[in-house]
C-alpha cells in the first residue's frame, strides 16, 4: 500500500496543478520574482530550477523556532535526524547511518567548512556561530561531492550569516530558563564609505540532562562564549572584500564513570569524577570578489581555523594493566586479553588452551607487585586525551554565462589539513587535497534544463576520485518544474579511522605501577591504513512549485541511494577494526510545504518516509521509517505573534520522539529602540529517554524566557 501511495504521489500533483482552477491559473503566471538558492551548484537558482531538493529555513522560521541551537533548527528538515549524545553534544544525521557520528555531511559557514577531517567530526554545539547572527541556513538534502568535495556524501548544510550591511545598530539579548538556561547575545554594527562592520559577542550555559538510566545526575552541562566580526569593503565599482574572524572558548562536562578492567582491592579515592572537555576555536577568512562585467566574475578565499579540544583527567586501574607482558599479548591477542579480565572479574576459571593460561600465569609471576589477596593493587594516573586541528583553505571560482542559455561555474582548491594528539594518532598526521570542479547549467529551450558537472578530487592520503552528476529538470514555467537525478559521492576517511595509532601514555600513577611512575596501557589499536572511500550513487525524481497567487511552496521526492565500501564498526580501542564491508541501501519519499496564509498566518509541514537495508546493525539503530514536523506561526497584530511547532520521530536510536514548542512574543516599541519580550515552553508527548538510555529529564516539559533590545 505504501509503494502503490508513494508512486502515485507524483500524478496526483500534476492532476492537482492541470485540474485546480486557482493553482491552474497561477501556473503560467510568470511575473512574480523567485527566491534564489546558492548551495546546490553554487550558481544562483529558482528553486524549481535546482538539481535537487533543499530546504530553507529563513530569519522569519529561525527566530520563530526559539531554538538555542543549530541542531534544534535542523529538526525542521525533512529527513533530517537530531540524536543528542548527551546534554553538550549532538549528533545531526541525514537519513539516519551511525548514530555516534556525523561523517556523511558537509557543513559551512558562510562557505567555510567546520567539517573536521582528522577525526570525521561536526561538533555542532562548538560552532562559533551565534543564532542571532545566522540570515538564513540552505540545506541541500542528497549528495553534492560534485559542489563541496568529500563528505558532502549524503547532505550539506550552508549556514549564512547576516551581511554587515544588514546588520546596523545594536541588539541586546538575554535569555534564562529552567535547566540552568542562562544565554546571552550583544551585537553592534556600524558603516562607513563603502563599509560595513558587525561585531557580536554572545555566550550560552545550560546544565544538560538530568540523570541517567541508573537515575544517577549526569554531569553534561555546557558553558561556551563566542565573539564573531564580519567586514565588508567595497573597493570600487567591480571589486570588495569580505573578512571574518570568530573565536569560541567554552567547557563541555564529561561524565566519567570509568571501570576497571581488573578488580581493584579497595576503591581509591582519587578516582576523578569529571574529564571536562575545554574547547577553544579560532577562525578567520578574507574573500575577493571581482566582478569582470555582468556576464563574468570571480573570487578568491581563503581560510585559517583550529580546533582544540583539552582533556586530561585521572583513572585508576589495577596494576596489571600496565603489565609489559599483557602489553605484548594484547598486540597478538587482543580478544583472549579481554576473555580473560572477564573471567577474573567473575572469578571465573581462566579460559583458553593450556598454553594460553601458561602465559598468563608468567605474566603474573613477573608482576607480583600488582596481586593482592582479596584483588589487585591498583595505581591511579593523568590521562591525556588532548586533539588538536588545523585547517588552511585556498579557492579559486570563476562563474560565466557563455550566453542566455548556457551558464558554467569552475574552480580550483587545495586544502592542508593536520591534526595532533598523543594519544589517538602518537603525535601528527598531514593530509593535503586538491580538487577541481566544473559545472554547467544548459536552458535547451524554454522548458527543458540541463545541469551537469564533476568534481576531481586527489588527497595525498588516498587515490584520486571523480565525483559526477548529472540532471534534466522541466520547467512548467520558471515556478513549477520537474526533476530528475543521477550522481555519486564520495566520503574519505578521516585520519583517525584510517591511521590511528591509539595508546594511552598513563603519568603521575600513584603508587608506581610495577616499579613505574610513567607506563603504557596494555589496550592500544591501530588504523589498517588502506581503508577506500565511500561510494554512493544516488537517484532521485521529484517536483518544486511555487503558488503565487496563495502563497504555497511544495518540494517532493522520491529517492533511491546506495552507499557502498561503508565505513559502520564502533571505533573503541578495545574493539577498532573499520573495513569497507559494510553497505546501505535507502529508498524513501520526502515532502515540504510552506503555505503564507495571508499577512498574518503561515504554515510549514515536513514529512520523510525512509525505507532501508543496511548490513550493519548500527546503521540499522537510527534511521526512523516515519518522521517529520509541523509548525504554525501566527501575527497576532499590536505587537503579538505566536509559533507552534510539532516534532516526531517513531524511531531515535530505537525510542520514540515527539515533542510540541510554543512561542509568544510580544513586541514592544520604545522611541526609536525596541524591545521584545517572549516565551518558550517545550513539551515532550512521548515518555521515553531522548535517543539513548542515559538521556533523561526529571521533568517533560522546558520552559524558558528571552528579553531583547534592538536600537
């Protein structure tokens, strides 16, 4: 019943647009200016005209929403699921895959990717973007490795920033409410000959979920401050620049409930409770633009960011586990290892062959400091589980329309990346990549719309990829038109997963472990090194109309992708063994409506159906068949204005979702200044934990206020 519904969906619009006499007439209308998209292929677009399906989602919804947070916003993407690890950190997942990571899509700001190659992370709470200062954010739902590179595989998320220009006066902000909310944004923006400037400085804190499965509070709280300036000058008739520099400083809580591997004689008190996580961001970029006539024009960017992420914390463990021996087995036997300190653990016979249990009585014969009638001795030492990222970006684009009909975007980039830890990679690892990329758009008449292009791709880590895509799109009239979809994408693993080399270099033990104040962990794991890239191919049909006449946008799809050589195993070191052997097959539809009712009422609606195979059982924890979300956002007139938004999913890493927020506003003015006051209460309608098990508030429902002045 649900193929026959989703294959007949595509009819029914077109008899919907043939039949109905309002809509009918508002088909040929062509007089009505239509919103441009810039992600798909990095040329400016009608919807109608894009190779795929994005979502928009503009100042109006954004501030609408009440959300704190860029993942909040994304849950009004259809396809789009949010699964919060803990209370500082989210994942963001397009059509679901792992749910511990965020490898499979492109993210950027204003252009710049946040994306981080060494360790295949979007850290979406560290983003140092304020949501006061974001216009407006594209979200291009499908692979574009042909625009954006590798990990662009299965989405890209483009995060606008409000122009300088657009952005003078200042605006004051504070915001608190239950669970420890406490958030604040001030922002000044000024211009001059030619110029303008924004500078912003915001901070956010709340203190996370509650407790956990085993109803113990959890440590999961976030406190972070941003300072964001953006530049624009003109330096004449055909040429500016636009610079930015933002920072972010903050702490993310870690709950650290570590358990020894060995049964440990007496429970040490210097056992840490808390391994914080301390982030520091910095990022800058300078753009030319150059405009050679209206027909032709350029840019040059270019990028500087680094990411750290400092944590150091103390652990105690049975002195065995610093055993040289156990070091050695563990490299030839891992599993045996673990066999073994389980069945300790349960006071269980030693399992094994005779020649195994023989070894591991030698190693304990040589270490007779670490027994203990009643256990092992323990030590307890620093762990040091410092990352750091640096990122250099240099890119070339040239935009020329050969003619009326025939326009081609090309460019070139080269990107070094690097990043350092002790403990995950023994120090430094260096990736540069090369791309080049070239698409075109082809108007063969007045309906039909050719689009193609590829992007070539050779990182020093991998063998070079050629990403392609290919689309014809039939323009009802520049407002309505129909799409179909060829392309392939490709996700290079990151440098973690392909040359790890993870060990943990415990100081400070206390008593010395062995004899030794300083000693290796016997649990270590390696990359495999040769590790290929992801592939997937993807097809897709669908629709985009825009109803002028009342106001209705509709955007829908139906989609078949495959992604093969996937990368699903956990990457734990006592279980770190990633292959390419894994695949996932998608096929589904999605739809999007956004309807103005009017100067006072609009409507928004977004619904994903996703069926899937996946070889993986991880891949198989996340993705939801049903998901979606509903919002009514309402001007009630004398300064009042309302937003109800609905969020469900029947399956967030195998729990339920469903959650209703409600917005009111009142704007107040004060001479020239004005001030709005408003209110947010969320309430969740399921009675389940959020994505995991651990994830848990003593209340359902959130309530939070925000007071902001704008003069």
């Amino acid at each position: 019943m649900a193929n026959n519904t989703r294959a007949s969906l595509p009819l029914a619009l077109l008899a919907l647009m043939a039949t109905g006499e309002v809509l009918g007439n508002d088909l040929f209308d062509n007089h009505h200016a239509m919103p441009e998209i810039l992600t798909a292929t990095r040329l400016k677009q009608s919807p109608a005209a894009v190779p795929g399906s994005v979502t928009v989602l503009d100042s109006a919804l954004i501030k609408a929403s009440g959300a704190r947070s860029i993942p909040e916003l994304l849950r009004l993407v259809p396809g789009m699921q949010v699964v919060p690890q803990s209370g500082n950190l989210s994942t963001v997942n397009y059509h679901g895959s792992s749910a511990n990571q965020a490898r499979r899509l492109q993210v950027l700001v204003d252009g710049r990717s946040v994306y981080r190659a060494g360790f295949a992370q979007v850290d979406w709470g560290d983003i140092p973007v304020a949501i006061e200062d974001i216009d407006r954010i594209e979200v291009f739902r499908g692979p574009n490795t042909v625009s954006y590179g590798a990990n662009a595989l299965m989405a890209v998320i483009n995060i606008l920033t409000r122009a300088p220009r657009d952005s003078h006066g200042t605006r004051l902000k504070h915001t608190r409410g239950q669970r420890g909310i406490d958030d604040w944004y001030a922002s000044h923006g000024l211009g001059w000959d030619n110029g303008d400037m924004r500078l912003s400085l915001s901070g956010l804190h709340d203190d996370g979920f509650d407790h956990d499965g085993e109803n113990n509070n959890f440590r999961d709280s976030k406190r972070l401050n941003r300072l964001n300036l953006s530049i624009s000058q003109e330096l004449g008739a055909t040429q500016s620049i636009d610079w930015q520099l933002a920072l972010k400083e903050g702490t993310n809580q870690v709950d650290n409930r570590y358990e020894s591997i060995f049964p440990i004689a007496a429970q040490p008190w210097e056992q840490a409770s808390d391994s914080d996580v301390r982030a520091r961001d910095f990022a800058t970029s300078l753009r030319w633009n150059l405009d050679l006539n209206p027909a032709h024009s350029l840019y040059v960017q270019t990028n500087l960011q680094q990411w750290e992420r400092l944590r150091q914390w103390r652990a105690c463990e049975g002195q065995l586990a610093f055993s040289p021996g156990l070091r050695d087995l563990w490299s030839r036997n891992p599993g045996y290892v673990l066999a073994t300190a389980d069945a300790i653990k349960k006071n269980l016979p030693l399992p094994g062959t005779d020649a195994q249990k023989a070894e591991i009585a030698a190693i304990l014969a040589q270490s007779p400091s670490a027994l203990n009638p009643t256990g092992f001795n323990h030590a307890c030492g620093l762990i040091n589980e410092d990352a750091r990222e640096n990122r250099f970006d240099l890119e070339i684009q040239d935009t020329f329309s050969i003619s009326d009909d025939l326009r081609l975007v090309s460019g070139l980039s080269y990107r070094h990346d690097r990043a350092e830890s002790e403990t995950y990679l023994n120090g430094e690892l260096k990736r540069d990549t090369w791309s080049l990329f070239s698409q075109f758009e082809w108007r063969v008449d007045q309906h039909w719309l050719l689009q193609g292009g590829a992007m070539l791709e050779d990182a020093s880590t991998q063998n070079p990829s050629l990403s392609p895509r290919l689309a014809l799109n039939y323009l009802i009239t520049p407002a309505h038109g129909l799409r179909a979809v060829y392309s392939e994408a490709v996700r290079t693993p990151d440098m973690f997963e392909n040359h790890a080399h993870w060990q943990y270099r415990v100081r400070d033990l206390r008593p010395a472990a062995l004899g030794q104040s300083e000693a290796y962990y016997f649990a270590k794991a390696s990359g495999p090194g040769n590790l290929e890239q992801e592939v997937m191919r993807s097809r897709e049909v669908g629709y985009n109309g825009h109803f002028s006449n009342i106001g209705l946008t509709l955007d829908v799809k139906l989609f078949y992708d495959e992604i093969d050589n996937m990368i699903s195993e956990p990457l734990k070191v006592y279980q770190f063994a990633p292959t390419n052997n894994n695949h996932l097959r998608l096929k589904g539809a999605e739809s999007e409506l956004n309807w103005q009712l009017g100067i006072r009422d609009r409507l928004r609606l977004g619904y994903a159906y996703i069926d899937y195979d996946a070889s993986h059982r991880i891949d198989r924890r996340l993705t939801p068949r049903n998901s979606g979300s509903a919002g009514w956002l309402r001007d009630w007139g004398q300064g009042w204005s309302s937003a109800l938004f609905y969020y469900g999913a029947d399956q967030l890493n195998q729990y339920r979702f469903e959650r209703l927020d409600l917005r009111v506003a009142k704007r107040i003015a004060i001479g020239s200044a004005a001030l709005e006051l408003a209110g947010v209460m969320q309430q969740r309608l399921d009675d389940e934990p959020l994505s995991w098990q651990e994830n848990n508030y003593d209340e359902r429902n959130l309530l939070y206020f925000s007071a902001e002045l704008e003069f």
